[in-house]
C-alpha cells in the first residue's frame, strides 16, 4: 500500500512508523514543511494508561521515551498564598523536541521516508496514494480541501493564552492564579525534562485588552508576565519560543474520514490545553488507526510475517474462520464436544493415542454459530492469541450444570480468552487458556 502523511508531528511519525512495523511492504512517505529539528510548544504530557499503550504498540520506542520521562503523581493548586496539593494523578511528560527526534529515528531505522521542508499546498502534490493520512494540525490542509465532506467547525473559546516555558523546575503539575487590577490571570505548569518547565499563561480576552498586551510586542509581553509571576518564579526566567498570544479553536468534524483520507490529531479534534492531552490524544488517534487497518487487511489479505497485532474479525459483516493450519504432532488430536442435549462437555483423546493440546477452550469467537454438536479440533501447532496477563492455572472447561474440570496443564501461559457459544438449546460459556510449552496433558471425560 502506498501511504502519504501530511504533517512529521507526533500522530504523523507514530503512525508511520508503527505502519510500516506492521508491513514493511508499505511504501510511506512522510511531508513536512518544518526543518526536522523545528518545533512550537515545550512538554507533552502522557497520562499512564497512554504509556502501556505506547508500549505494547511498540517497545523500542517506548523504552526510548522512558529514558527521558519525568513522572510525578501530583497537582498543585496556589492562590494568593495558599497551596493545595492533591494526590493519586499518574502523570509523565517530555520534552516535545525530544519526542519527536525519538519517533524521526525509529521511524527512519524501520525505512518510512521522511521529507522535510516539504509544504502540501494541494492534494495533487502527493500523486497517487492510496492511503492520505492528515496529521498537519489545527489548520490541516487534508481537511481544508474537502472541509464539507469533513462537517468541519470551529468553535472559538474566547480566551487567551501563551505558551512560555521557564528554567523554573515545578515538581509536580502546578496550577497558579493571580488577581490583578485588570482581572484573573492563571498559569499551567508542569515538568519535562529535569531542567525545564512548561509556563502557560491564560486570561480572558477582556483582561488581556485592559493589561494592554494586545498592543505588545512578543519580549514586551514576556517580560509582563515574568513580573507578574515573580513570586512562584524567583530568581528564575521565562523562556520564549514564537511565545505569542493566540485564541483556542474547539474544532469539530463530523466525519474523520473521506474517501482515501482520514485525519488524525489537532486536524481531526483539538483538546484544551488545560488537560494536557493533546499529544496524548493524537498518539492515541495514531494507535488506533494503525490497529485498524491491520486488522482489516489480516481479514481481506495475505499476513505479513512481520504483523504485529493478532488478526480481529471486522466489527460487522459475516465472520469467517481461519483455515485450519495442520498439526505437527505425530499423535492424532483429541476434541472436545459440547452436547446441548445434555448438560456435560465430553473431552476424549483420539484413537490409537494420548490427548495433545486440544480442546475446545481453544475457541475462536465466530459467529457463526455451532448446531447440535459442537465439536472444535485445536492443532497441536497452533498458539492462542494474547490478550490478557491474568491466567494463573490450568485450563478448564465450563458447562451448564457442570464443574469446572481441567483440560490440560502448562508450564507457561501466554494468553486467556472468554468465548460465548450460542447453540441451539442452551448458552454456554468456554474459558480459553493456551500456552505454547505443555508439559502434561490431561482429558477426562466428565462423570454423569
């Protein structure tokens, strides 16, 4: 597939590179107008669920960002001379340079095509893509081009901020508000690099009038808040970069696709600064897009060896199983039966041979669903899918009316799954629990 992306932020690298982890017969090329080492903003903020996303997406990248994470598990709120501090908020930030420099190399070492200094001022430019990702941000060109088809709107929110950063090292998230004559100005800080804070400043746009900073300058305006925040800041100084005062737009878009186009990130929605999860949000777009997108071709298409997430059935649509992939064992399977007739599940091994690694537990939730009998053959080559870390004993099978009886036994797990069969007559659950190093198998029939 050929992909295009607009736009080397977070969203536009993290997808392109997990992409082309995921199929390294992807052609993706990556446009950017910014020289490599250029960006806007200071921290970013990832939450801790983001950061299990982003390792389970992609280790190397994720031990990359733990090296240079701060972490802290607190806010703190001043006003006047009170100090509030609340405990139980899981937060990591870094430095948005680094981040990016991060995702330009991993990106690079996998082979995506990154091309700098390259500005998109029309579609045509990307030739013919398969696949146009809009990761350009607020003002993205992918989603000005067909704004309609998009449903786009802008909401503006009618406050002020600027984006500072300060020498000032805060030591957990630190939200300051500051009277003045002219009105309440209030400031979001956090952490990034051990050396460095984000300093936002924001008021309302009437205060912002009657301070007189719409008619200063970038330094002016600098300087008018280093004094106002003397206090918090000491002997340290507010730095500027392009730190000049905007609006915040609440874009919406009704639609995040078009065509062969999709949007990502500040192009798809934007998130208040306040919250910290911008980036947060966009990495999260990009994820899930990736995710998406392997898992529809795994359905439709040939795998790649290198596919790093397990194939899921679309979420709508007929469901077809995999072919049934031979068993390498000498032996011949066992198989595991569900009679609705009767409230028992029979496991017997094969003739001629003791039971291998089958049963149904090793279900694999179509839905097409079983008749009268149901009887499942698990190849004794097969592994189950990873998707929970929680399974702890040897595996068992469930019927109505039924104890629970083991299956077989391992000496290390690898994934559990809960399937619901719906038969003809009844409703039974199987607990699927697969290893791939048995020690012992063991298949009893249950006892009327």
């Amino acid at each position: 597939m050929k992909i295009a992306v607009v736009g080397a932020g977070p969203a536009g690298l993290y997808f392109s590179l997990l992409s082309k982890r995921a199929d390294p017969s992807h052609e993706i090329t990556v446009y950017e107008r910014n020289p490599p080492d250029a960006t806007y903003g200071w921290g970013v903020v990832f939450s801790e669920d983001t950061l299990t996303e982003l390792r389970d997406a992609d280790y190397p990248t994720y031990l990359a960002f733990d090296e240079a994470l701060v972490r802290w598990d607190a806010i703190d709120i001043r006003y006047r001379d009170e100090v509030r501090r609340s405990y139980g908020h899981g937060f990591s930030a870094i430095s948005r340079a680094r981040l990016l420099a991060i995702l330009q190399r991993r990106a690079t070492e996998l082979g995506v095509d990154l091309r700098f200094e390259q500005e998109i001022g029309d579609l045509t430019d990307l030739g013919d893509a398969d696949l146009v990702v809009g990761a350009d941000g607020v003002r993205s060109v992918v989603r000005t081009a067909h704004e309609k088809q998009f449903g786009s709107t802008f909401d503006p929110l009618g406050s002020r901020y600027v984006w500072f950063g300060t020498d000032l090292v805060f030591d957990v998230f630190t939200f300051i508000f500051r009277p003045t004559e002219h009105g309440l100005f209030q400031v979001h800080a956090y952490p990034f690099d051990g050396r460095t804070s984000t300093f936002i400043v924001e008021t309302t746009e009437a205060v912002w009038r009657r301070a007189g900073l719409d008619e200063m300058s970038e330094e002016q305006s600098l300087a008018f808040c280093q004094g106002l925040f003397a206090d918090h800041l000491g002997d340290h100084r507010l730095l500027s970069n392009n730190s000049i005062w905007r609006t915040f737009d609440h874009l919406r878009n009704r639609s995040w696709h078009h065509q062969n186009m999709v949007l990502m990130g500040d192009a798809a929605h934007t998130a208040h600064f306040s919250i910290g999860s911008g980036t947060k949000l966009a990495i999260e777009d990009a994820v899930a897009l990736a995710k998406a997108f392997q898992a529809h071709r795994a359905t439709y298409l040939p795998r790649s060896p290198s596919t790093s997430w397990s194939a899921r059935p679309p979420s709508s649509g007929s469901r077809k199983p995999p072919p049934t992939a031979p068993a390498t064992s000498s032996r011949s399977p066992g198989t595991c039966t569900l009679t609705p007739s009767s409230s028992r599940s029979t496991c017997s091994p094969a003739p001629g041979g003791s039971p291998t690694r089958t049963s149904s537990c090793a279900t694999r939730p179509w839905s097409t669903a079983p008749t009268a009998t149901s009887t499942v053959v698990r190849p004794a080559s097969s592994r189950a899918p990873r998707t929970s870390r929680r399974c702890r004993s040897a595996t068992s099978c469930w019927a109505t009316g039924s104890s629970p009886r083991p299956c077989y036994r391992t000496r290390r797990w690898r994934a559990c799954r809960t399937t619901t069969i719906a038969t003809s007559s009844s409703l039974r659950r199987v607990t699927a629990r697969g290893s791939s190093s048995p020690t012992r198998s063991r298949c009893r029939p249950t006892r009327a």
